[in-house]
C-alpha cells in the first residue's frame, strides 16, 4: 500500500527524471501545478492545454531560454536577408563575427555561454540602480 503513495519527495524525483529523460508517462504522475521539475520559473500550463501534459516539457527550451531565442533570431534574420542595403549587410556581418567560433558559425551552446558571460558582466559593473540599464545594453547587443 505504501508503494502507492507517492510522497512529495518521489514526486519530485519523479519530475525530475521526467524532465531528464521527458517522459510524459513520469509527468502525470507530478500534482498539478508541480513547478520545480526545473530550477527556473515557467509559466504554468493552461488548463485547457493539461492534457497535453509533455508540453512543457517540449516547450521547455521556449519558456526557459531567451538566449536560443535570441540565437535563433539571428539566425532566421541572416537566412531571410539576402536583398540587403550595404550597411544592412555591415550590420549582418558583424552579428556573424559575434557568433563566430573558431571559423564556423557558433552552435547554440557556444553562443549561450558568450551571452551569459556577457550579461553577467554587464550586471557586475552596474550598481543597483542602473541594472535595469545593463539588462537592456544586454539585449541590444544581441539584437
């Protein structure tokens, strides 16, 4: 009978795996508004969405990671733009010189660490009033 009952420790373990190996059998398994299957605050699934309970799983990247949103905004800007002005073009070049590593287009990895280290540094320098500012310099950089 005890084996049964999951305790909140096994729930959580039990998202945790689901998460490591997504396995949308182990999510149903997590009560309903179970947020620490990851360390990061993710929006919580609609209701009418409950049944799809991989979703966040799979969203899980989206919901999670402004930076390989960002990467990948770049990415599609380079694919689109091929009818360009000349310093359309400079400004595309030096986007692809910040995503360069090692002669090659950088993975998504690569670009995530440069960015983290980025922001971080940006938030070092500013004092608490102007992190605000740093967070903003942050993101343009990589517009």
């Amino acid at each position: 009978m005890e084996a049964i009952m999951f305790t909140k420790k096994k729930m959580l373990i039990a998202g945790l795996l689901a998460t490591m190996f997504a396995l949308p059998v182990a999510a149903q398994a997590s009560p309903r508004n179970h947020r620490s299957w990851k360390h990061t605050k993710h929006r919580s699934v609609h209701v009418s969405q409950k049944r799809h309970v991989h979703n966040k799983f799979r969203n899980a990247r989206h919901y999670n990671n402004l930076v390989s949103i960002q990467y990948n905004k770049i990415m599609r800007k380079m694919k689109r733009s091929i009818h360009l002005t000349a310093w359309q073009r400079a400004k595309r070049n030096s986007k692809r010189i910040l995503l360069r590593h090692r002669g090659r287009i950088m993975s998504r990895v690569v670009f995530q660490r440069n960015y983290r280290m980025l922001y971080n540094k940006l938030l070092r320098q500013a004092r608490p009033r102007a992190l605000r500012k740093a967070k903003r310099q942050a993101r343009r950089m990589m517009r």
